[in-house]
C-alpha cells in the first residue's frame, strides 16, 4: 500500500435470504485495507458481492459480522446520523447507474452533495464549476438527466461524488455502460482522484478496466484473494 490505511474492514461478514427461504453467504469474512494513494480494483463475476461489498464499505448497508474502520474510529454499529455524517465529509461514490435525481438539473444534483454534508452552498459553488469545466459538463449543467447522454450523466454524477473532497472514493463498475472515449475520461479521473492522495476502489468485472489499478484482488466464493487481500 502507498501509505497510511484510510479504510479497512475485518472479518467482513454479509448474507441474505433467497426465494426459497435459504440463506446464501455473499461475503464470508473479508479483510481489506485501503491506503491514501492507491488505486485498488476488486473483479469478480456478476453476483459475486462485489457491489454488496461496496456498500458496506460505503455505510450504505450493515454488515452481519466483521469491524469497519476510517482512520482510528470505529464506523461497526455507527449510528444512522453518524453514518451519514460520516459518508458526506468522507466517501464518494461512482454508481455504474449514475442516481442522478430526475427532477434536479444536472447543477443541482451535484450541489445537492453539499448539502447532504452540512457544507455551505455558497464554498460549493466554485469547487463545482471547476469540476464540471475539467469534465466537459459545464454547457450541460442546467439540464435535466434524462437530456444527457450516458457519458454526461456519468461525469456529472463523479462530480457529484468529487464536490466534498472524498478521502475514499468508491466506484461500481464505473465504465460499465459508457463508450470508449467516455470510458477514458473516466479512467483518467480514477487516476486523478488517486494521485490527489485519496484512497481508490473500484470494482468491476471488466479485467481491462482492473488494469488501470495499483492492485488487484478477486472476490470468489465469499472471500478476496490477491496481493495485500
């Protein structure tokens, strides 16, 4: 790892229950660490629990069994407050279907994360219109997400997740449904974000996206495997 653990999980446990009344082991006892400065990638087939993985390592779901930690405090059994508290100074997320919020212009979606992190609109607003410049949205921001392209809605939606200055960022198959040349854009923002000393983790089942990474670890019946799993 290039330096200190931002973010770690032990013993990361998770299952649901299917159809049938059985229940299904996802994840059965992840160990992972996450440093400033690295770019990690996490590959594995559909219904591996790679998304299942990132939202807990995100706070948007709770683990059944395992720690979770940012730094030296303990996020395992957080309140929701905190949690939440939590994910808007420190996390953003890439989603492979963008969750941009229909009724808001572009603009307003990415402010919105301002908001969500108790942060003043007004300190927002210049971090936003550097953003939107450096991803070629800004002529697109006062349009409403159904009017944008795939590639536009997700470089607005990494705006989004960019705007509170994330220690850790997470992304869900971050390229999945954009063209080549978005994809690009996309992996170079990736890079961006790592090199700006951030810790990086994506995950996706696309071997050629893995490649842009600093690492690469498997998620395979339950369990990550690979160099610093």
């Amino acid at each position: 790892m290039s330096g200190e653990a931002l973010l770690r999980v032990t013993g990361l446990r998770k299952c649901f229950r299917g159809p049938d009344g059985a229940v299904v082991d996802v994840l059965r006892g992840v160990d992972l660490a996450l440093a400033g400065g690295e770019l990690v990638a996490v590959v594995g087939r559909s219904g591996s629990g790679k998304s299942t993985l990132l939202n807990l390592l995100g706070c948007l779901d709770r683990a059944d069994a395992g720690e979770l930690w940012f730094r030296d405090e303990r996020l395992s059994g957080a309140g929701r407050r905190a949690l939440a508290r939590f994910r808007g100074r420190h996390l953003g997320f890439v989603f492979q279907a963008f969750n941009l919020i229909p009724e808001l212009t572009a603009w307003e979606n990415v402010l919105l994360a301002a908001r969500y992190a108790g942060r003043p609109r007004a300190a927002a607003v210049p971090i936003a219109r550097a953003l939107f410049e450096r991803l070629g949205v800004l002529e697109r921001a006062d349009h409403f997400p159904p009017a944008l392209s795939g590639g536009e809605q997700q470089r607005v939606a990494f705006c989004r997740a960019m705007l509170n200055g994330p220690d850790v960022l997470l992304a869900d198959e971050p390229t999945g449904n954009l063209d080549a040349d978005n994809a690009r854009v996309i992996v170079e923002e990736l890079r961006r974000a790592r090199s700006g000393g951030r810790a990086v983790l994506l995950v996706t089942h696309s071997l050629e996206l893995a490649r842009v990474a600093d690492r690469v670890l498997a998620l395979s019946d339950g369990h990550l495997a690979g160099a610093g799993a």
